[in-house]
C-alpha cells in the first residue's frame, strides 16, 4: 500500500506540474499576441481573470431589433428638441472666411502609399468583411493594385461605394456595473469594412494636409490630432489654473458635457461648413457628400442582427474620417468664445471654459453667463444638446482663497449648474485647490483591484507576459497624465510610489521585507518622482522641436543674452517669476524650464527625440 501510496503521490505532483506549464504556455501566448492591440489586450485579460462576464443580455433578434429602435429614437427626441427652432448660421460665428487655395480635387495615390496605410493598420476584422484583415495582409502583393485603384477610382468620381458606407454596430456597456435593462447605459460601437477605413485614411491625409498648410485648425482642439492629447490638454489647463491662483485669482472652471454629439451632426451644416470655412469645393466636395449621404447601420449581438436602417444624421463613430469631420464641424464655437475674451480648451465634444477674476468680484463674472448663453445658442442652431445635468463647475484659487470661500456656490442663469467640490476632466479628477489629492486616491484604489486580479494569475503567466499587463493595467494608470503631479507634496508621490512597488513584488515574487530599490532598478523602472520629471523633460524637448501643440510651445521662451556671452550656446529656457512654490512653480510653463536648465548640455543638444529619450533616462538612474 505504502508504494502505491508514494505512486500516487508522485503523479499527482507530475500532474499539478504539466498543468501549471500548460496554463503558462497558454496563458503567455494569449497575452503576447494581444500586445500590439491594447484594446484586444485588455478583453484578453478580463476574459481570463472573468470567465462568465460576457454580454450581460441573452442575445437574440428580438434584442437586436430593441437596440437599433433605441438608438435612433434617442437620436429622433434630441433633434425634436429644436422642432420650432430654425436652425439659421450665426454670421458672426462664421466671420473667419476661407481665404487660401481650395482642396477640389483629390491626388491619386500609388500602390506603395496604400500598401504602407494597410500595413500600418490594425489586424482587426470587422464581420463585414470578406476576409480577415490579416490574410489581406499577408496576400497583399497579389491584393494591393486592385485595393489601389477601387481607391482611386473613388476619389478621381467623387463617390463613395455603398458597401463601403454599411455598419456593424455593438453595444457596449458604458461602464461596467451599470444596469445592462436599461438600454441608456450602452454606447453603440459601429464596425466598418476594412477597405472603408483604408480609403478614408488616405482621404484623412490630404484633407489634414490641406488644413495644416492652410493653418485651418481650432488651435484648442486637441482630440484627434497628430501630438495632441488629452495630456497636452490638461497639462496647458492646469499650467494657466495654477498661474491665475498664484497670482491670487479665483478661477471658475466650467466642463460642458454634450448629448450623443457625434450622432446629431446635421449633414448640410457640415457640408456648408466644408465649403465656405474649410474651402472644400468641386469632386472633393461631391465625394463628402457621397460619404455622408445613404449610410445604413445595423445592430449585430451574438450572430444576430437587425433589419437595415439609414443614418441620414450624424458621423459614424467606429470611422476614421468621422472624428476630423466632427472636429471641424465645431470650429465656429471657438470664434464665440474669444468674443468674449475667455479662455478655453476642447477636446473633441469635450468642451472646457475657464475664467479667473478678483475674488472680490461677482462670481460668477457676468461674461461667463453671457458667454455661456451664447454658446447654447450655438449649439442648438447645430442641432448639438447641451446636457444640463452632466456639465459641470468648480471653483480653484489657492487653499488661503479657497477657505475663504468655502461655502460659496453660484448658479448661471438658465443653466441647472453649481460649483462641485471635485470633478473629473478627462479622466483626471480637479479639486478646489487642484492637490489632485482625490485623483491620486483614485488612481491608487483602481492600480490596487488590477494588481489583486494580476496576482490571481501570475503563476501561470511567464515573465514577459506578466510584465506587459502590468504595464497595460497599472504602470499606464501611474503614468497617465503624471506630468500635472509635478511639485506636490512628498507623502502624495509616496502613495503612488506604493503602487509601483507593489506591482514590482507581483512581477518579480518579492516579498514585502525584502528592499525594493535593487528590485526597480533591475526592472529598469524609473520612481514615481523622476517619471514625472520624465514626462515634462520629454514635453519640453517635443515643444521645442515642433512635436508638440503650439500652446505648449508658446510657453516656452529660449533664453537670449543681451551681448554675447557662454550661455549664448547653452540652449537654455527663460524661468518666469511666481510668487508660490506650491502653486506658480507646478505650473508647466515655470517648471519645465527649471528642469530643462538643470539638465546637462549634451542632453539639450540632443539630436533626435529617441536620443533624447535614451539620454535622459540614463541621466535620471543616475540621480
């Protein structure tokens, strides 16, 4: 018995053994094949750490059939809505004529530029496809001239196929833990042909081509454009938030939230927009017309589908021209702003109006209302809905300001708004005195549930694996917009320093007693601190190398000696003076020059961006 015993043991052991390098084998090739497609990376991994969450409802025809009705009949009460309104272009808004050489007519393009656009794509494959997106890939010597020229031939007629103007679309919900009954809580995702996308890509770059040579961009209008971002964003904000409290100001910042935006675009506005702002005009018109006219989607759950149904409002989502057409179906409302002399940043619908004044004055300034309503005009000459009960207020001054003021709450005429303690600005939580105390508390809490679920499956992941839904999950949470954090207190930086130490212990099987520091440095990770620093040091080399948004750039001043002395060549940056440490020195514009003087001469001069890159890592392990 004892040797059958010893057996049994041992081929248990065997057993556990084979299975734990199957589950790691398999497990590591899911995850390494879903490295260059983050979305698909982070379905993966949610898929292995929850089995059973799939689509929350039983999928059927019946459903399919619910969504689309939803859908468009959510679209349907917006635009009756303004049922009595006349929709009639404010002239003032349109003051700014296009003046230069218009776009007419399309350049044809070779094989070598559609091959390059295919290859560059993602390997996503939509099911209205006929073959998987990778196959056209690794066929596309045989495929690339009959891609070219149904291109060619498009743009050359000004028409778009209809095939090519069909969508899938897949509700998602917005957020996990909503009510998947209530069909408000889904955002309908839309799947276009790949061939669609390859052809709106190549549109995508002479039309950006002629908006850049033409320098028809909103200059504060980051969404979907080429080093724009929703840190750039932010980082510009907080810069000019911060300065304004430094100085003493109260700042009033307003965040408007718009309802379905995307899906309420009137079609003959954007048209007229195209033509007499953007100077689209002959077979390039007529081709945006094709593109915008006789577009049906349909809903897809599960290998169920509903009937076909037109989309005559609206710019397709899932697309890759619809986001640049959005964006300069927007550019009047900047016009109505600057009329009134406030500051503001959009990011795609996401708009932000920001006003500071004495904390003496009414607060409101009566310039924020009556530009406030002017705006909401706007909008609704658009057929854009202003949602009342998402937009957002809140009052940033310095903590001695802000004690002062701390049961003021004020409301705009005509507006269902008051100041919020804290709000949350692409995905970055403002507080009353901007510590980012709440945002670093989140950020924190959301870094801790991944490393838990991470740590549930780190014994069956290798590990390179590991180390790549570390990154995805965690480290990118630490790093998102960390260039704001700069100059907050030391026990703030430590939290999220906590974080990063954990994740290293999860990679690497470390236990809490044993010293972490060799453990990073191994790693190769740079601490929270000097990855802020990082952050800003890159920003400031992008700024100064036309990588990076002019309203970056123009913060910053290269320093010029009166007469000519050593520093002349030392690519320095001019410090403005603040009165604060804590508030005027975290400001971009102050400390992105401070770091920059402080870095060595050879780094400052440095060549290229991944030059730069490599230098300055090197330079901070060092510190």
């Amino acid at each position: 018995m004892m040797v059958h015993a010893l057996a049994y043991k041992d081929h248990v052991g065997y057993y556990k053994e084979e299975l734990q390098k199957a589950k790691t084998l398999y497990f590591s090739n899911v995850i390494q094949c879903s490295t260059d497609n983050l979305r698909g990376l982070f379905q993966t991994v949610n898929k292995l750490i929850c089995p059973l969450n799939c689509f929350p409802l039983t999928p059927s025809a019946d459903l399919c059939s619910k969504f689309i009705n939803f859908f468009n009949l959510k679209i349907d009460s917006i635009y009756s809505q303004f049922a009595f309104t006349r929709p009639i272009l404010n002239q003032q808004s349109l003051s700014v004529q296009f003046s230069g050489s218009c776009l007419s007519n399309f350049s044809t393009v070779n094989e070598s530029f559609v091959g390059e656009l295919i290859m560059k794509s993602r390997a996503t494959t939509c099911q209205l496809d006929p073959i998987p997106t990778q196959w056209v890939k690794s066929c596309l010597p045989a495929i690339c001239p009959l891609i070219t020229k149904v291109i060619n031939a498009s743009l050359t007629a000004g028409l778009v196929p209809p095939c090519l103007k069909l969508a899938a679309v897949t509700p998602v919900l917005k957020k996990p833990g909503l009510d998947p009954e209530n069909f408000a809580n889904f955002r309908p995702i839309s799947n276009l042909p790949f061939l669609a996308k390859v052809l709106e890509r190549t549109v995508v770059s002479q039309l950006h081509e002629h908006l850049e040579s033409n320098d028809l961009y909103e200059v504060f209008q980051s969404g979907f454009r080429r080093n724009h971002s929703t840190e750039t964003t932010l980082l510009r904000v907080v810069n000019d938030l911060l300065l304004a409290a430094d100085q003493g100001m109260l700042n009033v910042l307003i965040l408007l939230d718009l309802t379905a935006a995307f899906d309420t675009v009137c079609h003959n506005l954007l048209l007229t927009r195209l033509e007499t702002l953007i100077g689209i005009s002959g077979t390039a018109l007529s081709w945006f017309k094709s593109y915008l006219s006789d577009r049906q989607q349909f809903v897809s759950i599960g290998g169920y589908k509903s009937d076909l149904c037109a989309l005559s409002r609206g710019v397709p989502q899932g697309s890759v021209l619809g986001p640049l057409l959005f964006i300069l179906y927007m550019l009047p409302l900047g016009n109505i702003i600057r009329r009134h002399g406030l500051q503001f940043h959009c990011f795609a619908d996401d708009v932000q109006i920001y006003v500071y004044s004495k904390p003496s004055h009414t607060c409101p300034p009566a310039v924020l209302s009556d530009c406030l309503l002017d705006v909401r005009a706007w909008l609704v000459e658009n057929f854009l809905s202003l949602n009342g009960t998402k937009t957002e207020a809140i009052l940033i001054s310095s903590p001695a300001t802000a004690r002062k003021l701390s049961n003021l709450a004020f409301s705009i005429p005509g507006f269902v708004v008051s100041s919020s303690a804290q709000v949350r600005n692409l995905g970055v939580i403002f507080d009353t005195t901007l510590s980012f105390e709440p945002h670093i508390k989140n950020v924190c809490k959301t870094a801790f549930f991944h490393l838990k679920n991470i740590s549930r499956i780190r014994p069956f992941l290798s590990s390179a694996a590991a180390e790549i839904i570390t990154h995805a999950f965690v480290t990118s949470r630490l790093d998102y917009c960390n260039a704001v954090l700069h100059g907050l207190p030391t026990r703030l930086l430590n939290r999220l320093q906590y974080v990063q130490n954990s994740a290293a212990r999860v990679l690497t099987h470390k236990r809490s007693w044993e010293h972490i520091t060799p453990v990073l440095r191994d790693l190769h990770w740079l601490p929270v601190q000097f990855r802020v620093q990082y952050k800003i040091l890159v920003t400031v080399f992008k700024s100064l190398h036309d990588l990076a948004p002019t309203y970056l750039g123009n913060l910053l001043q290269m320093y010029v000696p009166t007469r000519t002395l050593r520093s002349s060549y030392s690519h320095l940056l001019i410090v403005p003076s603040t009165k604060f440490r804590t508030l005027g020195d975290r400001a971009f514009g102050v400390a992105g020059p401070k770091l920059w003087n402080g870095l060595p001469l050879q780094l400052r001069t440095s060549s290229s961006l991944s030059c730069f890159k490599a230098g300055l890592k090197t330079y901070l392990f060092q510190l």
